[in-house]
C-alpha cells in the first residue's frame, strides 16, 4: 500500500481537493483508493493535532479539548488504532491523508518524526505531496485566515523581515509567547515560515527521505472546475478516472477594507484578554465579531506584495525545474503595484467603540464558558457517572464541565412534557393558493410509509415525489399502489450514479412537473416528522406565525430508542418520546436542519438538506427563520445546514428525527446501509450519536386522532392494506435472521448495553470526531 500525505500548505487549494476527495470516495474506494473518513471529513486535523509539539498547544488543540500532552497522547494513540483499522477493513492499495495545518504548523523535526512513526507501521511507501503558488499569492490569503484567528500585527511584519539571511528562523522567531487564555497563538499571530517553499521541502525530506516530496501548482480554473478530479489523480498517482466533480465558484477574496478592521479589532481584543485575565474570548464568538464588522470594497492586491515574491525568485526557479508539476510564474522582481499599506478601514471605524458594543456579549459568552450551566452539576453531567468509559471518552467528559457545550433543558418555555390535547382541525381544501410538495427517497421503508405519508397529509402537505431503490421489502410496491390512488408520484432510482442515490433523485426531482408547480418544497426521509407547535398544528398554522419568511430551518430533535426493543405496529410517533435535551449544541448532528422552502427560483440546486447556489438576483429576496420564526439569513443564506447556540430555536417547529427507532429496527437500518452516503457503515458510533434521552418530548402525539383517521382511510384500499402488512412480515423476519447473525447479535447487546446520560454522549460523540 502507497500513502500520499497532501499536507497544504495553500489552505484555499487543500480546501477544494479534500471537498472533491470526500465527494468522490465511493468512486476511489471501487479503484483501490481510501480517503480515511476517521480522521476527519475533509481536513484531517486529528492528524495534525495528534503529531504536533506536545507542549505547543495550538487553536485547534486547545478547542477540541487536547491541550495537556496526556490529552494528546490518547488522541494520538485513537488515531492510530482508527487508521488501522479503516486500512484493515477497506484493504486500499493507496492511502491519501490531506491536513493543510500538516505544512503550515508542523516546524520542527521531532513532530515530523512523530508522524512517521505515526504512518510507517501502515506502509514505509510514503510520498508528500504539496500544492503551493506564488508566495504572495499565498501570503496574502494566509493573512487574511490569520486575521479570522485573531492576528494583530499587520503586512509590515512579513515586509520586515525580506532582508533576514534565514526567512525559516526569522518567520519563527517573530511568533510572540504562546498564551492559550488570552487568545495568543503564535501561529496565528507570526509569519508564516512555509513561505520558504524550499526550506519547507528540506525539511520534510530530512525526515521522510529525499525525492518524498512532490511540489505541484494547479490553475483556479481548472481547481474549481469540474475537471480538479485530473488533478487529483495526477498529484496522487490514481490510475483510472474518478469522473468529474461538481464545479463550485471560486471563493471571493475578502475586501482590504475589511481585513484592516479585523487586524484593529483583534489588536483591542488582546488587549482587553491581556488585562482582564478571567476573561475567556472563545474562538467562534471571536470570528462572529469579525464577521459583523464586514464591509465591501477591493480585495487586497497581491502585487503590493510582488517584493516577497522577489525574494524567494531564485528558490522557485529551481524548485519548478525540479518537480514536473510546479509551474509558478512570479515575473520581474520589479513591483507591478504600489507596496502594501494597510487599507482605509472605512466610515471613520474605530475598534474601541465596536469593543464597547459587543462588551456585554463577550463577558457573557465568558461567564458561560467558566461556569456550569444549570443543570451540569446534577448528576447526569458529573464526569464519573459511567465508570466504563473508555479513556478517551472520559477525559473529554472531564474537558467539558463547565463549558457551554454541555447539553440541558433550560432552553424555551414550552412544556414538552404534558401532551397537548388531541384535536381534529378542519380538512384543507382541495383546491388552495399555494401547493407544498415533500421530495423523499426510500429504501426498504415498508412498514413506515402510510403513517409518515399519513401524517403529513394532515398537516397540510399536498404533494409527494419519492424515489426509491434497490428495495427488497415491498416499499416500491406500496409506493406504485399509492400512485395508483392518486396520494403519491413514485419514482424507480436504482439506476442512480453519482455519489449518492439521494442527490441523484434530488438533480433528477427539478425537471419534474410536480416539483416546478410548487409553492413549497422539502425535502425530508421518512424517518422525520414536521412537529408543528403552534396554533392548531398546521403547515397554514406556521406560515401564518412567520408570514415573511422564504425559508423555514426545521431543527432536528433526535428521539432515541426509549427501551423499546422489538419491531412494533404502533405508529412511530405515538411508540418514542425520549430524546436530546433542548439545548443539544453538540455534536454538531443534533441540531442539524432541514429546509422547507418557497419554490421561486432563488436557488438553483437542491440538497439533501438545503437548497444551495444562490442566483445573485435573489441575494435580498430570501428571508431564512429558525424553528422559533426569527430572522437567520445572515448565518445560512448563502452555506450551513446545522443551526448555532445563536440561531436555535424550535417554539414554532421542530423536526422530530427518529433516526433509530427501535433497536431491531436500527439493525435492519445498520444492515441496509444509507441513502446520502453509501459507503458509510451505520455501526456502534451512529447508535451513539442517535440513540439520545435526557428529555421527553410528547408534542407531536396531539396529532394521533388526526394521524389515524388519515391512516385509516388510506388503508381501507384492500390492496394497500395487504402490501403494508407484507412489508411489515418482512422486517419481522429480516430482524430474527439478523439477531441470528454473529456480527449483528453483537451490535444489538453492545447497544443496548450502553447507558449513557446526554453528556457523556456528547463526550463519547466528539472523541471519536464521528461522522457516520
């Protein structure tokens, strides 16, 4: 097995190639190639942060709960045994690894040395492969993601040091102390060393041995084009074609304007950190301040910076004689602009006074991170209530009292415990003003589908367009008997190609009538419920409490399995009622979101859980509102699918998620696979993520009257009745043989041997950085 590292260093460029990598896994996988999923989605930071100086502890490190050198020994020694294991299942004949922060923030050899140690006992077969530009084209975006991590210092450092006879130790000796506390990291706030592209080769070749690395350069129009995945096979030495990728627009670079505001307003916030030593600035809070502070204007000129480019000419000269793929042209070392000066702020910007306006924000967002919330001293978050933790589950249990990422109930007013009263509200019209169409996508779904299609009839929903495949069960043949009645428009998807059945049903579901005729659009699985908690419980109910909103984020409630074992007939609604607590920031699926949205063309693609490609025309028509009806365009207009501690809410709506259901129903689930991302295997680590209580939710059973008259009447057609009682037979069935299997018997005890309280979940969840 050959490993390629592609350690960055252009953050830009390793940003699109790890989008594209993550996007084409199932295409590598079928050519013998692994893209480690375990590491991280895209950017493999559990990597980098595994190797780094122990005692250097960086922004990544210090968020993510592994500051202490023991806290990165058992974050060091889960990455190897995760790594091992994903080479051992998949059996890859290439391995490629991608973390930018590999070739910006590793400067020393002992870390290099830790990550070969850290690979070798994979494969000795290791090549580095590195994507880089002109040096000023990269300082110029290095400086504005420094800026984004609170740098204070402005161009004039770098410009300052192009006479130093040691760029490398000049860059390095101008990072100020390190001082996690007061927000100093000194990779942030110094120049970057990396710029020396030929010292930086040096350097990992003295480690991994000469010729290991490869320098390559890439053309924007091609990086951004459909044609990347060219690239890709070239600077990874993959044989056959991956097919193209999804072209994406070039990101805009920020204005200069902008980025001197940043630079000031981290000069006033480390100095407020400096001398209030209780103050704590986390980083998220942090970016959100600069990003209100945003204004429009020229982006900064990378030729203003032509004299680094000038100083490294020579260097870049031989590097691109030596590596095939590295054409870099830098021109004369004359300057082809006026040198840098920092830009005009603009509208008379002073720090000082934006300080004194996000003040009470900051000591607030500090008191929450230095105090429990609430609830975190009962016993459901003390660190020592499962005794059985694996080690690294406990440690970060320990890292997370206190901080505002425990999970509680102190959030919203509605009483979710007592069930509202049952009610039956008028029928909707035949005929009405506007049309809303569910778009969903089914495999093997038969004992569900009547009351997920019954459910959100009686809410209001007028239309379904669904796409199923491969099934075995008979959920294609319930789906074509409620076509014939007139409730549905079936769809066959298992000719699907792409990444997923899901996006291809998705591209395939806007050319169809029913889809270009509706007035609202949403896309949700079966296993999800629209819980409308307000006014009467209906889709009118809702529009009529936000009316300007063009898009309603519906937050996912996540209902775990409740104890219940054993596949049932009982609706599934009425049968779970454990769930997260209200307030479930982390991880980062609890409060992920679907969207129902006004069909007007603001968007051009849809996605599973977002529409996406805003149309520039309709950039001030969309109007985004959370769960609780207030205004979030901001935040997810243009990006995003999971909700902030900002903009959460659900006192209007909320999607209740039964990801699991019952436990025999969660190993059918875990033996068919999923619809989005199919090569992904819904093991242990998904049942811990889902499988959530800690709070009881009963607001959607005010629907049951409603819910089973609708049932009722869709199942007086004999023939429906007959193939809803067959699928059910089936996964009876499916489920005694499955429990009969070694393999699947095992996750069943496993599962229902855990008992975990929501922060231990929360613990157990970011340890493993999980995805699937």
């Amino acid at each position: 097995m050959r490993i390629c590292v592609h350690i960055g260093p252009e953050a830009q460029t390793a940003d699109r190639l790890q989008r594209v990598l993550d996007g084409k896994r199932r295409q590598l996988a079928k050519r013998g190639v692994l893209y480690s999923r375990s590491l991280g989605a895209r950017n493999h930071t559990r990597l980098y942060m595994a190797v780094s100086d122990p005692q250097a502890v960086d922004a990544l490190r210090w968020s993510r709960g592994c500051a202490t050198p023991e806290e990165q020994a058992v974050l060091r020694d889960a990455v190897a045994a995760d790594l091992r294991a994903e080479v051992e299942a998949a059996q890859p004949d290439l391995l490629i690894l991608s973390a930018h922060q590999l070739g910006t923030s590793l400067v020393s050899a002992a870390e290099l040395t830790r990550l070969r140690a850290l690979l070798t006992p994979l494969s000795e077969d290791i090549t580095i492969v590195a994507h880089v530009d002109t040096p000023a084209r990269m300082l110029a975006r290095s400086y504005a993601a420094q800026l984004m991590e609170g740098r204070a210092r402005g161009l004039d450092l770098e410009l300052g040091l192009l006479d130093a006879p040691d760029w490398w130790h000049a860059a390095l000796a101008s990072r100020p102390p390190r001082d996690p506390r007061a927000g100093q990291f000194p990779e942030a706030q110094g120049a970057p060393q990396w710029l020396d592209l030929a010292r930086l080769q040096r350097e990992w070749e003295a480690v991994f041995g000469l010729g290991t690395v490869q320098m390559r350069s890439v053309d924007p129009q091609q990086l951004y084009g459909a044609e990347v995945t060219e690239e890709i096979r070239a600077a990874f030495g993959i044989a056959e074609t991956i097919g193209r990728a999804e072209p994406a627009d070039t990101p805009k670079a920020p204005s200069a304007a902008w980025l001197s505001r940043c630079r000031r307003m981290n000069e006033v916030l480390l100095r407020r950190l400096a001398t209030d030593p209780g103050l704590v600035l986390q980083r998220p809070l942090w970016r959100r301040l600069l990003t209100e502070i945003k204004v429009k204007g020229a982006p900064l000129d990378p030729a203003s910076l032509e004299p680094v480019n000038a100083r490294f000419a020579a260097d870049i000269e031989a590097l691109c004689a030596q590596h095939p793929g590295l054409q870099l042209d830098i021109g004369s070392a004359a300057s082809t602009g006026a040198p840098w000066q920092e830009a005009d702020p603009l509208f008379g910007f002073r720090a000082t006074q934006y300080l004194m306006a996000f003040r009470w924000r900051i000591e607030r967002a500090s008191k929450e991170a230095q105090e429990a919330l609430p609830d975190s001293a009962a016993p459901e978050a003390a660190p020592n209530t499962a005794p059985g933790l694996p080690p690294h589950v406990a440690q970060k249990l320990a890292g997370l009292q206190g901080s505002p990422w425990l999970p509680h109930n102190n959030h919203g007013t509605l009483d979710e415990t007592a069930p509202a009263p049952d009610y039956t509200p008028e029928p909707r019209p035949a005929e009405t003003q506007d049309r809303r169409v569910i778009l969903g996508c089914m495999k093997n779904e038969a004992p569900y589908i009547v009351e997920w299609i019954a459910y959100h009839r009686a809410i209001g929903v007028d239309d379904f367009l669904i796409y199923s495949n491969d099934c075995e069960d008979g959920t294609d043949a319930i789906l074509n008997r409620l076509q014939a009645m007139g409730v549905l428009q079936h769809r066959d998807n298992s000719a699907w190609s792409g990444s997923s059945p899901q996006q291809h049903a998705l591209d395939a579901a806007q050319d169809e009538p029913l889809v270009r005729a509706a007035d609202w659009l949403l896309h949700i699985d079966v296993d999800e419920f629209v819980n409308i908690r307000t006014g009467n419980g209906t889709l009118d109910d809702l529009f009529a409490a936000a009316p300007n909103a063009s898009h309603f984020a519906l937050t996912w409630r996540l209902f775990g399995h409740g104890g219940v074992q054993a596949l049932s007939d009982a609706p599934v609604i009425a049968q779970f009622s454990d769930c997260a607590p209200r307030y479930s920031p982390k991880p980062h699926t609890t409060w992920g979101f679907k969207t129902l949205m006004r069909n007007d063309g603001a968007y051009a693609k849809l996605s599973c859980h977002r529409p996406n490609k805003l149309r520039k025309a309709a950039e001030d028509a969309v109007t985004w509102v959370n769960g609780s009806g207030r205004d979030m365009t901001a935040e997810v207009a243009r990006n995003g699918w999971r909700n902030s501690r900002k903009s959460i809410g659900y006192d209007l709506v909320q999607l209740n998620h039964y990801a699991l259901r019952s436990a025999e129903s969660y190993l059918i689930k875990r033996q068919r696979g999923r619809a989005l991302h199919v090569d992904r295997a819904i093991g242990l680590n998904y049942w811990i993520r889902m499988d959530w209580s800690g709070a009881r939710d009963l607001t959607i059973q005010r629907n049951l009257p409603r819910l089973r008259a609708e049932m009722d009447r869709l199942l007086a057609d004999p023939e429906l009745a007959r193939l809803h009682r067959a699928g059910q037979a089936w996964h009876r069935a499916k489920a005694t043989e499955l429990r009969a299997t070694p393999e699947f018997a095992e996750l069943y005890d496993q599962a229902l041997a855990l008992r975990l309280t929501p922060a231990e979940r929360v613990a157990w969840a970011l340890s493993l950085d999980m995805e699937s």
